[in-house]
C-alpha cells in the first residue's frame, strides 16, 4: 500500500510575532499520523494573502491532503478562504445557506450580526462548508486534481469540533490509509546521542517501521511508527523494532507508556506504597511541581522545603552551621544532609535533595556554573551524585529537576524488582 503524504499549515501572525504557542500544529500531526498519513512538513505562516497563497499551492503540489488552522474569523487579516481560492484558482463565492446559517446562530444568541461576519460565508467555488459546532467559522473541505485541502479554524476547541464532527471518518473514507501502529519508549539518564550509539542501524533495519526520538532536559523519547496493509502486520513490526530498542538501552528505559518521568516515578511510588519529601534550593520548587502536574500526587508526595538561603537550610533542614562553613551549600555532604533533614522532618520514605549553582554568576573554578549535587534518602541509606550541566538557567534547573527524578527512578526499579 502506497504512503499518503500529508503537510500541516497554521496560520496567523499572532504565532510568528507575539509570543504565541502552536498547540494546533502538533495535535494535528498525531492525529493524522495515527490515521496512516505520513506528515511531511509543517509551517506556521502569517495572515498575508500572498505568502499564503504560495504556502497552500506549494503543498498541495507535494502532497496528497494539506490541512491547515487559523485564518477563519470574520476580521480583514483573516485571508484563508481568499488565499485557498488563489492557490486552487477557484472564485471566491458568497454561500446563501452559510449566511442564514449564521444570522440564526446570532439570533439564537440574541445579538444582531455584524457586517463583517458575512465574510464567513465566503467559500472558494467548489468547496464545501465543515460545520463548526462551536463558533461561527465554518471549515473548508476542498477538492482539487491533486488532493485535497481541508482548513480549520484556529481556537483549538472549535478545530477540535470540527474534526469530531466528521472530518475524521471523512479522511479515512476519502484515502487509501495503511493500518498504522505506534509504540513508545521513554528514557532517562541517557544522552540523545548515547542512544544513537545503541541504536542507531534500527532506523533502516525495516523500510515499513519510522523510528523518531525526541530530546528533552534529562529525557530522551522515541517513537516508532509502523504502517501495512493490516493491524496485524503493523503491531508485529512495530513491536520487533520496540523491543529491541528497550533490550539495547536497559535501564536507561523509563516505561513504554506517553507519560512524563514525573509521572513515572509516582506511579513507582504507588506500586510500592512509598512517600516522597523534597529539598530544593536551586530548582526552587521545580520538581515538587513536576511531581505534582497530574492529579492524585498526594498519594505519595508529602510536600517539601524550598531551602533557597543557608539559613533556611539551617533552621527548616537542620544542617550544621559549621558544615555550611567548612564544605558550602553546593556540596556532596550539604545535599546528603538536606536529603535526610526533609526525610526525618516530613516524614516521608524517601527523599531527595537538590543544591547548585544555576548561574548565570556565582560560579568559580571550585564551583562553576552548572554544578549541582543532587541526594537521595531512604531506608537503605543516602546516595549523592554530581552532575555538572551546561546552559542557561532554565535549563541548568530543568537537566536537575529530571536527573532527581531519574535518580530515585533506579532506586526504586530496584526495590520494585527486589519485591518481586
């Protein structure tokens, strides 16, 4: 079964000038990649008539759907449905039922409606309106010689009605899709390019199987897509080359569900009926945010102290003054002691603690920026490690926060392993 090839656009201004994230863009490529098309490209454009125009023909002359997002509403810089008209060389018509179809939402709403959502109404000849069920922008289904362009409006849960409300089954009816299966595999404690090293040749091992990975402060995700004529034959193939990504990388392998190490670790944590306290001074409640981001972390998470200044340290974690003195805060033994100080005070099984130089100043020869001593407390002990990390400050509180989390992760494999 020939691949369907598939190219995303978004557009609007907003997300090249102001600061604004594309959610639409990535949602749109899983979805239609879990639908058997093989995205292609995505761009982000803003809302000028020209470029635009020359966006949508280009990628409707290199693949078979094109789908794009934004440029719907009833404002001037709202130039889709002109520029999807210009790409195809299509007249841009005024539809009847669209504009009765909007005045009776407006009235429904109580509210006159304005001159300038009568260009909602607008559709390039040839096309058809998608409806909205959650605004006043329809969407665009357009057929053309090569394929088809399909345009959504921009708010993500009026893109999201619009797929729901048919355009989904619409596309799997419309094209020839392969049965596609995903697996996922999420490491830590690994280096993007220490896992190219193990695993590398798996990329061509099998023409049908697409292995991608996807690098983050402290983990690293990778993602395998195989596509063929039947479920069946896809899930084998994806599961060959799935597992012997997990039997070449070993421990470094989190678990094989789309998930956050944060949430890896909880899940542990449940299993065992473990609690965790924290100490943080350089992450500045950065991981006790990681380990709370998803619902139900009081089930093992007990709460932590933010020990930002030595004195603090002393007073909320009980560290010795004159350890702080002799061996400083960003310390193997400073880290070991706010490991046990929160486990002891809290009350918890385990604990970790985490003290560094996030920088950008503050650094020395001693002690440059990036160091970071990280500790964890438990039942069979305190371990300490020493990571050095590069970047800016953000970073450099992102790469500590993750190597925490993997830091525990192991130790808690192990109980996990050592109970079964």
């Amino acid at each position: 079964m020939s691949e369907i090839r598939a190219q995303v656009i978004t557009i609007g201004t907003e997300l090249l000038l102001h600061g604004r994230r594309d959610t639409n863009g990535p949602e749109l490529c899983q979805l239609l990649t879990r639908l058997g098309f093989r995205v292609e490209g995505l761009r982000t454009v803003a809302d000028d008539l020209e470029p635009l125009t020359q966006d949508l023909s280009f990628a409707a002359s290199r693949a078979s759907l094109v789908v794009a997002t934004g440029g719907l509403g009833p404002t001037e810089d709202d130039r889709t449905r002109e520029a999807l008209a210009a790409a195809c060389g299509r007249p841009l018509r005024r539809d009847a039922g669209l504009i009765a179809a909007l005045e009776r939402r407006f009235a429904a709403l109580g509210r006159a409606m304005p001159e300038s959502n009568r260009r909602q109404g607008d559709l390039p000849e040839g096309g058809e309106a998608l409806p909205n069920p959650e605004g006043s922008a329809p969407g665009v289904w357009l057929e053309h010689p090569g394929g088809v362009i399909v345009a959504l409006p921009g708010p993500p849960v009026e893109m999201r009605a619009v797929l729901a409300a048919g355009v989904e089954a619409r596309l799997q009816d419309r094209f020839p899709l392969p049965a596609v299966a995903v697996r996922y595999v999420l490491t830590a404690g690994i280096s993007e390019s220490g896992l190219e090293d193990r695993i590398g040749d798996l990329y061509a091992l099998d023409p049908a199987v697409q292995l991608t990975v996807l690098a983050a402060p402290g983990a690293v995700e990778l993602f395998v897509v195989a596509r063929g004529p039947e479920a069946a034959l896809a899930e084998a193939a994806a599961g060959r080359i799935a597992t012997e990504v997990v039997r070449r990388l070993g421990d470094a392998v989190v678990g094989d569900s789309p998930t956050s190490l944060a949430v890896a670790v909880g899940a542990r944590l449940r299993q065992l009926r473990r609690t965790l306290a924290v100490a943080e001074s350089c992450t500045a409640g950065l991981l006790g945010s990681l380990l709370t981001d998803e619902p139900g972390a009081s089930d093992f998470f007990l709460g932590g102290v933010i020990a930002y200044a030595d004195d603090v340290k002393r007073v909320a974690l009980g560290l010795d003054e004159e350890l702080l003195l002799r061996e400083g805060a960003v310390s193997e033994a400073a880290a070991r002691s706010m490991a046990e100080g929160a486990r002891q005070r809290l009350g918890s099984d385990y604990a970790l603690a985490i003290t560094g130089i996030a920088g950008p100043s503050g650094g020395s020869d001693l002690r440059p920026v990036g160091l970071v001593w990280i500790a964890l407390a438990g039942e069979s002990g305190t371990a300490a490690v020493r990571r050095q990390f590069h970047g800016g400050r953000t970073r450099v509180r992102q790469w500590a926060a993750s190597a925490a989390l993997d830091l525990i992760r192991r130790r808690l494999d192990a109980d996990l392993e050592s109970h079964a």
